[in-house]
C-alpha cells in the first residue's frame, strides 16, 4: 500500500511540474515599436528617411545590355552593366551634406581578348552644398568632362572627352541668373607625386541654352587643352543641340590628358542636333572634324534614335562612320537600358 501511494504521489508531482514548464514556455515578450520608413520630400522623389536618422536617402540605377558592332562590320562583342547608385543627404549648420557612390559591375563577352568581368567606381564623392557654392572631394567625372554637359545628346559614343574617372578637390560657384564657374585640383593618370591637374571653368545657362569654356593643365606632361561649348533648345519644339570647339596643345612623343581623340592633334569641332519627335522617340545627328595632319584631317559622322517604350526603358540604335585619309569605317551599337 506504502508503494502505491508513492507511485500516485509521484505521478502527481510530475503532472504539475510538466504543466508548471508548459505555462512557463507560451509565456511572450512584449513587441517592440516598430520605426516605418517615411518619405523624404526635401531633395525630390523617391528619398525616404533612414529610420532612427534625419538622413534621406535614395537608392536608384540602371541594368543595361549593348550589343556593339566592331569597326567594318567585322563582328560584335556584348557588354552587360548593373549600376546601383546611392544618393545620401541631410542638413547641417555647414548646409546639406551629401554623399554619393555609383558601382558599375560589367561583363564582357567576345572573341578574342574581349571576354572579361570586372566592376569600376564611377562615382565617389562627398558634398558640402552651401547658399553660394559647392565644395566636393572624391571620385567622379573630371569637371572637364561634366561642367558643360559632357558632349552629344543621345549618343553612346559621346565624342567629346570622354568621362575620365579620377579623383578631385573642387569648388562649384553658383552666382546667380544662370552664371556658375569650377576651379579645381584633379588627380593626373600618370599619379606623379605631388603633381595634379588644375582646371577651370565658366558657364552661363538661361531658357535658351547655355554657353561656357573651361580649360585644364597637365602638370605631370606640361601639356594643356581648353574647349568652349554652345547649347541651345528651342521653346515648345522638342528641338535642341549644341557645338564644341576643342584645343589641346601638342608635342610629338608627349601624352596629353585633354586630347579628344587620337585623331586631334591641337582642333577639333564637334556639332550635334536632337529632334524630340514625339514623349517616346527622339532623333539625333552628330559630326566631328579632327586636325589629323597623318590621315589630312579626319570626320566622324553619327546617328541614333531613342525609343522609349515604355517608362524606365531605353531601346536606342545608334551607328557611326569615321573616315580617316580617304578610308572609311563603320560600326555602331544597340542599347537596351532600364532605369530604376
């Protein structure tokens, strides 16, 4: 009898520890408050703030294919892109801080040697935008390349400098009625201690158009270059172009970071018209004469329509002749780019 009642007892003590573990495990913590994200409307469309800062920020890119066509018709290679951007801003005693990064992640496909995947920092900057000016420091286009609006519109093949990736300290003065001027220190290819390029700029743009100059200096081959640029748009017409006079200075053997083209030996001229036929096409033509005393001069001509389809997608065909002492050669590329 004494062992039974111990078996019963001990049952019942096993049954209300187990219950006693069972409450204890469906017991929760209290949630947490969660922080949505809001939107930023300060500094345009699609930033929000990052939850817990008074910083805004926008993420945004492209993913792009090119199919490009080699000179003469001879084959073609492809280049695929993804490009994410990151745009971060927030206000300070100093004026709006800013900072900003674009990564384009490519892969090349081909004959031959073409094949290759690698990524470029187009973009890395940091930003102190006051009342009166700009103070930037970081990677990014050189202001030779960007501070009168690079060169064609609507052309792969830009004809007018390039980009030039490299690193700058510059100041953007915005006076006013359209006038803005650049000065700035830019990092030489070469990277020769302690020499950079120095370059400056003027730009004047009202409803009409814009019209600028700006030159540079290469310090590391004492070599210089300068352009001046016209722009202009026609009110209410979808009608818009522009012309470029290059010059760079020249020594036989001397590299020379402000050359447009190994076809400019010290001129070059480049003119280019763009017609808005309608909110989803556009039209474009370009020509550009170069100084090649080897070839007695030498023409680009191009051509390119843009189609837009639908929004955020880019389909655009473009073709190009280059003549060089009598000979011609053509090639092109197709671009299908959607844009976020």
């Amino acid at each position: 009898m004494k062992i039974k009642s111990l078996l019963i007892g001990s049952a019942a003590l096993m049954t209300v520890s187990t219950g006693s573990y069972a409450a204890d495990a469906v017991v929760m913590a209290e949630p947490e408050p969660v922080e949505y994200v809001r939107v930023c409307d300060v500094y345009g469309a699609g930033f929000f703030y990052i939850p817990g800062t008074e910083t805004c920020l926008k993420i945004g890119g492209y993913v792009r294919d090119e199919i490009r066509i080699n000179g003469g018709f001879t084959g073609y290679w492809n280049r695929a892109r993804f490009t994410p951007t990151f745009d971060a801003r927030s206000e300070t005693e100093w004026g709006t801080l800013r900072g900003y990064a674009e990564v384009e992640i490519n892969a090349d496909t081909g004959p031959g040697s073409v094949n290759a995947q690698y990524f470029n920092i187009a973009h890395a900057f940091i930003e102190l935008q006051g009342a009166s000016g700009t103070f930037r420091i970081g990677r990014t286009h050189s202001p030779y390349s960007r501070f009168l609006g690079y060169g064609t519109t609507g052309f792969t093949y830009d004809g007018a400098y390039g980009f030039n990736n490299t690193s700058e300290v510059s100041y953007t003065f915005n006076g006013g009625n359209g006038f803005s001027a650049i000065i700035a220190l830019v990092e030489n290819p070469a990277r020769a201690a302690w020499q950079t390029n120095v370059e400056g700029g003027i730009n004047f743009a009202q409803g009409w158009g814009s019209i600028g100059a700006i030159i540079g200096y290469d310090a590391v081959n004492s070599q210089w270059g300068g352009k001046a640029v016209a722009r202009f748009k026609a009110a209410n017409s979808g009608f818009s172009g522009g012309l470029h006079v290059f010059y760079s200075s020249f020594t036989a053997g001397v590299p020379n970071t402000y050359r447009v083209s190994a076809f400019q030996q010290n001129w070059s001229i480049l003119g280019h018209v763009s017609v808005q036929a309608s909110p989803k096409v556009n039209f474009n033509v370009s020509a550009q004469w170069f100084d090649s005393p080897a070839t007695a001069g030498a023409w680009q001509f191009g051509a390119s329509v843009g189609w837009t389809p639908v929004t955020n997608l880019l389909i655009r065909p473009e073709i190009r002749y280059t003549t060089a002492g009598g000979a011609g050669v053509w090639d092109g590329v197709v671009r299908f780019q959607r844009s976020f």
